[in-house]
C-alpha cells in the first residue's frame, strides 16, 4: 500500500506513423502533453512536476533531448527528470510519476515524451549498439535477431507455429481499426502475414512492429485532486519491475534464474503487483491487457509468465479465440506494439491504453464492464520488464 | 522532511582516467563498497536506482550492461539520465512513496570514454544553435559574462575563489589532490570561452558513487543498525532551454532549489546548515553562487574543494551528497568541518546549468 493513493486522471496520444513532418520532436510531446491536461481539464499550472519518457536519444539524434523539450511541455520552473530503461522506458516513467505522487511530494504529475524512431536511417543499427562492445556487437545483433532467437526456443519448448504467430498479427492488425492512433491497421489474413518477406526466423516483416514517431502523456493525481478533478478515473493498483542480466546465454538452461524465452522475469514482478492490488486470479479478475509486443511472439510468454494461462497454453487460447475484443480476455484492443511503436514512449502509451479502458473512453475500441486493466513493458535484451495494473476503483 | 537515510556509501577513486577497469569493474567496485560500508547483502535490497548518460557511457542503453552490477539483476530497477543527483531525487520518492524499503543508488561516468564536447555539443537541437558550435564550454562562457555583469564579479575574484578551491582541493584525500596553481598561471591560462580560462574550469574525471537508503519503517526493524545520515531536505527544477540573459544572469532556478530545500528541511535560512557543497563547475560560478545565496559566515563552502577535488561530470552532484553525508557522520577525514550537523548538496546538469538539485542532510 503506498503512503499516498495516484490516479491516472488524463490520457494524451498523438497520431503515430512513419514521419510526421509538420511537427518537430518538442512540438509532438506538446501535442501529447496537451491532449492529457485537456483530457483532465488542467491547465499547465495545475502540474507541479513532470517526468519525461525518452529510449536512446540517437534514434531522433539529439542528446539530452528533453531539455530541448522542458519549454514545450510547459515543464520550465517545476521539478523534472528523464526515465530511460530502454523499451520499458515508458513503464519506467510511469512508475517514477506514480513515486512523485504515491510519495505525497507532488500531488498532480505530468508523464510525458515523444519518440522520432524514423529521423535514424536504421533503428536495428543504433540498436546494435546496446549490446557489449567486445563481445556481443561483432553478431549482428539487434532487437529483430535477439528476439528471433528466443523465439525459437519458445518454439521448440512449446511446439508453437509460424501460423499461431501469425494470427497474433491479424488480431492486432484487427483491433487497430478502432483506435485513430494506431501506425498499422488493417484487415489482413494469416496467408498475407506467411508471404510477408522473410527478416529473421521465424520471423517475417509482418510479425514485426513499424517505427514509429509519436508522443503520449497521462496526468497523475493523488486522491484529493482525483476526487475534485475526475469522475472516473483509472486507479494505480499495482505496479512492478524487474531488471534481469543482459546475457541472453544466462538465462537458458536449468541454472537459469529467469528463463529467456518465458520472459519470465514477469512471474516475479507479476506476484508482486498482483499482491498490491488483491488479484489472485488474473484470468477471471483482469478483463484487459495492454501487452509490449514489438513482435508477434512476445504476447504468449508474457501472458503466462503473468498467470493468465499454463505455460505453452496461451497459443492454443489465442487460436480459440479467447483473446479477441470481448472474450475472455481482451488483449491489445488498442493494436498493441505490433500496430505501433515509438519506442520512448510505447510503454507509456500501453498504459494510457489500459487507462483509456478503465475510464470508459477508448471509442470504437472499448470493451464492456473493464474492471481491471494490465499494461506492460520491456526493454534491453528483453531484460527490463515492468507492469501496471489500473482499476475502476482503489483497492 | 523526510523519512529517508543514508545508511552507507562509497565512492570510486577518482582518476584523469581510470584506465585499468571496464566501467562495469568501476561500477561493481563502487556498488559493492557501499554494500560494504552499510553492512548489506544484496539479497536484502528491494530495489535499485541509476542514474548515467548514455551518450558519455558511449553505450545506447548503457543500463543493460550496468544494471547488474549497479546490483540491479533480479531487482526493480529504474534510471534517470538527467545527473547523479537528480537519481537521488527519485531514489528518495521511491522509498517515501511506501512501496520499498531499502535501496541501492549509483551513478557513474567515466569521462575518459567519450569525447565530452562532442557530446555536449550534439545537445544542441538542430535548427538554431548545433550549427553555432553551442558545447558546454562556450555556454559557460555566456554564464561567465552574464553574472559578471549582475553580480559585479571580477577576473580578480574568479582567480581568488579557483586558487581557494583547488587548496580546499589539494587537503581531501578522496579527491585528485591537485596541485594549486599560482594566480599568476591561473591568469595567464589561455582563454576556452571569453571571459572564461581554462584553469578556471574544473578538470572532468572518472569516477563514481553508490549510496545505500532505506526508510525509516526499514530501520525500525533494524534497531541494530545506525544510519550515517537523514535526508532532511530535497527540491530540484529545470529552467528554460534557451541561453537567455535572464536564466544566465538571474540564477532564478538555482536560488529557488535551495530555498525549498531549506524549507522542506524546516528551515528559515542557511544559518543552520554547517556546510554546503556547491557544484562550481568555473571560478564565476564559485563566486556567483556564494553571491547569490548571501551566506552566513558560519557556513562553510564546498570543503571538499567540489568539482576541483574531483569531477565524474555527471554524478558530481551525488558526489557532493557523498561528501555532505561523510561530513554530518564524522568521516570526512582532512576536510572535516568541526561539529558539523547540517549540510546541503548541490548538483547541476545541462547547458548553463538548466538544472538545479539540493540535497540536504542531518546527522542521524
């Protein structure tokens, strides 16, 4: 139980999409940060400090880049910082936001960022560069070839398919027709996502997510500004990270601590926000999640490593249907990473997915009776995880 | 006030460059230290905080390599990349917020990895000032003509105060212990930015800090052990981009840091605080600084010597609140400050020092 209770009481997502050329990087934050405290009805003088949601700077090629944005989102004179965990990065300053407030130091917090992922001529080259210099960047790695080698494994444990993958995808692609932020959408067919050109097995082009440019903000509030400023807010209920070793080579085998290809650092920090906001039983008490996948096979390890469903069992649920619009659980109603993905803020934006649940006004894409929504992040060599869980009420 | 403290810390010995250790070694070394000296595994941590520059790293998520040991692997781990100081900030709001208890915080940087002008340089965003040249040099030097001009500062007391900070320096042992330059070479030193030379400029090094916290709920479950300080007080903010000669001159954003940090502590004024480390980055922020808090003499000055004893550029800050802690626990050696009960930490980060942090600490 925090000191202090923290609500999300205002959601802000720009369009995202390839380029957006009409608008500099410290003017889509803006847009994001606008949209939130509009969504709140405050204006930036109700904000008394801002956490600011940014990956690697190289991908849009200034460093430091939010101090060029303090002015823009309003944040100049007020205490402010920049979290950066990689992919989860945008989990990350969500949870830093939720210590300004949960502390009582700050009782209404902005969480902000924008991400150009498109101004690098190739994202998977800075990408290569988070890996170690004498030992690990000489591999052709990056994110495409790390992720596509733990899948393998999964494949391998699991039995799983190239189709399963690949209904992932039109799922995705599906759902993202009711959100008007969405990258990718689309009505697709298994057979277009098999022919896509091959990029690094099993995966083809469309098990893998655009680059996108964007921004998201959410606005944090303790309990007495909530009562006074929202009707219907979503609630932190629980939160949880974990950070695991770079090494993909430490995490397979039966020493392993945390196994690579469950994502399994989840099952910890699951457990932990689940006590903090009395789930016991995911499947029945959680009707959406909002899950960090970039790829198409990042969304079945998460799930069960979060105790939705036995280990190997969340594809065989996904071919039955139950993790469409309305089923048993509703995952990615927003299109998820796969439609969209500006890395800086992607876990922001999952979160302000799932609270846009919980308040009732995600539009064409909302699903009936959201009680509890998850949202998730990860990021490094899927070594940074982080979770949220918002509810219609305080737990 | 906060319910915060300080149960153990360390720092890297500071070099020019540190030459025979991988910064992973560097940051082991400093995180286990202050394990050490809290008498902590890392097994009872439940969580951890960073604080480092990617671009200075010379890593795009340098975290990924250093989480682990910064002691993070199997913890909840958050980084900010704003200064070491800033990472104290949020370290302090996740304990306060309740949901952890013991924590460890590091920062680094190890200077000597990346070209630092050249980093500080591609700060600049790309439509009006990267093609000007901006690096952290030439925007010191805009500070240095601002605050001469509002305070009245002369070459003459810049090269006073740069010659008292590098004796102060010279007598900490956890520093560089430079030598002291005569005022005759500290004025003849070849201009970097005018009116700014360069020995009037705080040589960058290598270095880095880690600090054990933990809540008092923590220590009331541990009455056996004793906390080398409390965190009394905490405030930083951010100003403007942009260089104008209000921000630079007006020093608006670092007066306003102390004085809630003052009042966070339950303060009315510094004549309470015993000692203030100050992040003087030049002699003109020396002397602008103490002119601009219009100190009481019993309030000692950066004893440490500040940046001059030693200068991880971007975890200075957190050395400072290293110093301040060593300093209200009895164990800063050479520099002590007799009976000292009270002291502040300040950090800065960004062009012209666009951001302020104040740390303030009690003896426990």
């Amino acid at each position: 139980m925090p000191k202090n209770r923290v609500a999300v009481i205002g959601v802000g997502e720009t369009v995202f999409k390839n380029n957006i050329v009409d608008k500099t990087y410290v003017e889509l934050a803006q847009e994001a940060a606008k949209a939130a405290l509009d969504d709140a009805g405050l204006t930036p003088d109700d904000i008394d400090a801002v956490v600011f949601s940014m990956a690697p700077t190289e991908f849009m090629g200034v460093n430091d880049v939010e101090k060029w944005a303090v002015d823009s989102v309003w944040a100049s004179g007020k205490p402010f910082m920049r979290v950066h965990t990689g992919g989860a990065t945008g989990g990350s300053a969500l949870h830093a936001g939720y210590a300004h407030v949960a502390s009582g130091i700050y009782p209404t917090v902005l969480v902000v960022g924008a991400d150009r992922v498109t101004e690098t001529p190739d994202a998977q080259h800075v990408l290569n560069l988070i890996w170690d210099p004498f030992y690990e960047q000489d591999f052709a790695l990056n994110t495409v070839t790390m992720t596509a080698l733990s899948t393998q494994r999964y494949m391998h444990r699991y039995g799983t398919t190239e189709e399963q993958y690949a209904r992932v995808v039109v799922r995705s692609r599906k759902n993202a027709l009711n959100n008007p932020y969405a990258h990718l959408k689309g009505k697709i067919t298994v057979d277009d996502v098999m022919k896509s050109p091959r990029m690094s097995w099993p995966y083809k082009l469309f098990d893998i997510c655009p680059r996108s440019a964007g921004g998201a903000a959410v606005v944090l509030a303790n309990e007495e500004v909530t009562k006074r400023r929202c009707s219907r807010p979503a609630f932190i209920n629980g939160i949880g990270g974990m950070t695991s070793t770079v090494f993909m080579g430490d995490r397979v085998g039966p020493f392993a601590d945390a196994e690579l290809s469950d994502e399994a650092e989840f099952v910890s920090a699951g457990k932990e926000a689940y006590a903090q906001a009395g789930i016991t039983n995911p499947m029945k008490e959680i009707q959406v999640v909002e899950l960090y996948d970039p790829f198409s096979s990042v969304q079945f390890p998460q799930l069960e490593s979060l105790g939705f469903c036995e280990r190997g069992q969340a594809q065989n649920l996904s071919d039955e249907g139950a993790f469409e619009m309305g089923a048993l659980l509703t995952v990615n109603p927003s299109g998820g990473t796969l439609c969209s993905n500006p890395i800086g803020v992607t876990g922001l934006v999952r979160v302000a997915d799932a609270a846009l649940q919980i308040m009732g006004k995600a539009g064409e894409g909302q699903v009936a009776g959201v009680k509890n929504a998850l949202s998730t992040a990860i990021g490094g060599s899927v070594q940074f995880v982080n979770l949220t869980i918002l509810g219609a009420d305080y737990v | 006030m906060t319910d915060t403290y300080i149960l153990g810390l360390a720092m890297h010995p500071p070099s020019a460059w540190i030459a025979d250790k991988r910064l992973e070694e560097m940051v082991f070394d400093t995180a286990e230290a202050a394990l050490k000296d809290a008498r902590i595994a890392r097994a009872e941590l439940d969580h951890v905080t960073i604080a480092t520059c990617d671009e200075l790293d010379g890593r795009s998520i340098s975290s990924m390599l250093l989480s682990a040991p910064a002691g993070a692997y199997l913890k909840d781990e958050i980084k900010t990349t704003d200064s070491g100081l800033i990472g104290l900030c949020l370290e302090v709001m996740r304990i306060e917020s309740g949901r952890f208890h013991l924590g460890l915080l590091s920062s680094w940087n190890k200077s000597s990895k990346a070209p630092f002008e050249d980093v500080m340089r591609m700060r600049c965003e790309p439509f009006y000032t990267r093609d000007v040249g901006l690096n952290m040099s030439i925007a010191d030097g805009f500070f240095a003509q601002a605050v001469s001009g509002a305070y009245g500062i002369s070459e003459s007391d810049v090269n006073g105060a740069i010659q008292s900070s590098y004796k102060q320096a010279s007598k900490n042992e956890r520093g560089m212990r430079p030598t002291v330059p005569s005022l005759e070479q500290i004025r003849t030193s070849p201009y970097v930015s005018v009116p700014l030379r360069k020995i009037q400029q705080a040589p960058v090094t290598d270095g880095g800090v880690s600090m054990v916290i933990c809540s008092g709920a923590w220590l009331s479950k541990h009455p056996d052990r004793r906390p080398l300080a409390r965190l009394s007080g905490l405030a930083w903010r951010v100003d403007n981009y942009q260089l104008g000669g209000a921000r630079l001159s007006g020093l608006l954003g670092f007066k306003e840091t102390f004085r809630k940090a003052v009042a966070m502590s339950g303060l009315q004024n510094f004549s309470q605080v015993d000692l203030i480390e100050l992040d003087s980055q030049t002699g003109f922020h020396e002397v602008a600084y103490r002119r601009a808090l219009d100190l009481p003499s019993t309030c000692q000055v950066s004893p440490s010597g500040g940046p001059f004893a030693q200068n991880p550029y971007f975890c200075t800050g957190l050395v400072h609140a290293a110093e301040a802690v060593l300093q209200v626990s009895g164990r800063a050696g050479a520099v002590q400050v007799p009976g000292a009960k009270r002291a502040a930490a300040h950090g800065c980060h960004g062009f012209a020092q666009q951001g302020n942090a104040v740390a303030i600490f009690e003896g426990a």
